[in-house]
C-alpha cells in the first residue's frame, strides 16, 4: 500500500536531547497529521496542520507544514524516557477526501 | 468521556473464516474509519463512513466490506480469511472530515 517516506527510520538519543524527524510525499497534501503509537495501542493525535508554513506546537512538540506541502517536520525538545514509541505522520490530499496516507514511521528509543 | 472503543480486542481465526469487528466512536462523532496496520508498518485506509454512507474505500478486496448504524457505530466485516489479513485493525472516529482522527486500542486478528 501506499505510504509516505519517514525519517529517520529509527533513532536512539540521549534523555535531554533535542529530536527532529520529517516525511516527505511526491503529492500534495492539505493536511498534515502526527501521531505516536506505543506497543499494543493505537495512534494518539499529536498535532494537526492545515495550511502551508503552519508552524505548531503542543508542550515539547513542534510541527511545521512545508512550504511546499509535501512535507513536514516534528521536533520534540528536551526528550524524556516517555517520549519511547514511533511516530507517525499521515497526510491527507484534499478536504473532503477522507483518506490519510500514514508514513513509514520513526522509532525512539530515549536512553536514560 | 469515553473515547473510541474497539471489540474485540483478540481473535483468532481460520483461513477461510469470516470475522466482524466492531468500533464506537466518540460521542457526538459522526465519521468513522477502519485501518489495517500490519507489523512493523503505518496503518493503511480501508473505509471511511461519514453520517451512515461510504465516504471512501481504500485498495482492499471486495472480502473486505463494513457500515454505520444510525447511532454512529460501526462494523467491519472480512469473508474469506487469508493468513495476510493478520493485522492491527484500527477504528478512528471525528467530529468530520477535516479533522484529525482518534484512534481506538485496536482488534489484534490473528489468522493461522
């Protein structure tokens, strides 16, 4: 199926350190969406972008919609041993179409 | 508030066998969606429901089909089971299109 490019693929940081992770598409996309999934839940909705230059946060978090609307980045600041899990972005073509296309994902791994 | 509930959370299955797996969204939430997350991968769209009608079908055989009852809840039904189909089912439900989803825990389907 169809999936977005992600990366990192994985990455393994020290706690207190700074994370950056982005995903790319060859369409463009209205919406932007960034999830975390740990083990044996689903994704939980971390941030939301709906215009092109979007620069968003949500405590530590920080998410921007691409200029060029096929990509995004999210960083995470000061990470935490809880920060552990994969991220996931999705992206979705237009309003109105109800399909997201979910990324390959980043897994972290916050050594304390 | 309850968020997105899913049932079952396990099965098992045969090949060949038919399932149905179930999904209430979050009050006042009239879109559902069904994924498919196979191991180690992002989730993949297979329905979209919005207000009982089909709003989008993702590229999964016809063995896949669901709906939405008046009261928002939803079924996802798979005939003809296939060792392929083991997989993460995820429901989502928002308020419309144009939002983020919530995610439920998932139906973890095992097929042997």
């Amino acid at each position: 199926g169809q999936q977005l490019n992600q990366s990192p693929q994985s990455m393994f940081i020290q706690e207190g350190e700074d994370v950056s992770m982005n995903c790319t598409s060859s369409s463009i996309f209205n919406t932007w969406l960034w999830y975390k999934q740990d083990p044996g839940e689903g994704p939980v909705l971390l941030i939301a972008l709906y215009k092109a230059g979007e620069l968003t946060s949500n405590g530590r978090l920080t998410a921007q919609f691409g200029i060029t609307r096929k990509d995004s980045f999210l960083n995470i600041s000061a990470s935490i041993p809880s920060d552990v899990g994969i991220y996931f972005c999705a992206g979705q073509f237009s309003s109105g179409t109800y399909k997201y296309i979910f990324g390959t994902g980043t897994r972290l791994k916050v050594l304390a | 508030d309850a968020g997105v509930t899913q049932s079952p959370t396990h099965l098992i299955k045969t090949r060949g066998q038919h399932v149905t797996l179930r999904c209430s969204p979050i009050s006042g939430h009239k879109s559902v969606s069904w994924y498919q997350q196979v191991l180690g991968q992002g989730p993949q769209f297979i329905f979209q429901y919005y207000e009982k009608e089909e709003r989008g079908r993702g590229n999964f055989p016809d063995r896949f089909s669901a709906r939405q009852f008046p009261n928002y809840s939803s079924e996802l039904n798979v005939n003809a089971l296939l060792l392929g189909d083991s997989a993460l089912y995820l429901c989502a439900s928002s308020p419309d299109s144009n939002y983020g989803y919530t995610f439920g825990s998932g139906t973890r389907l095992t097929i042997v």
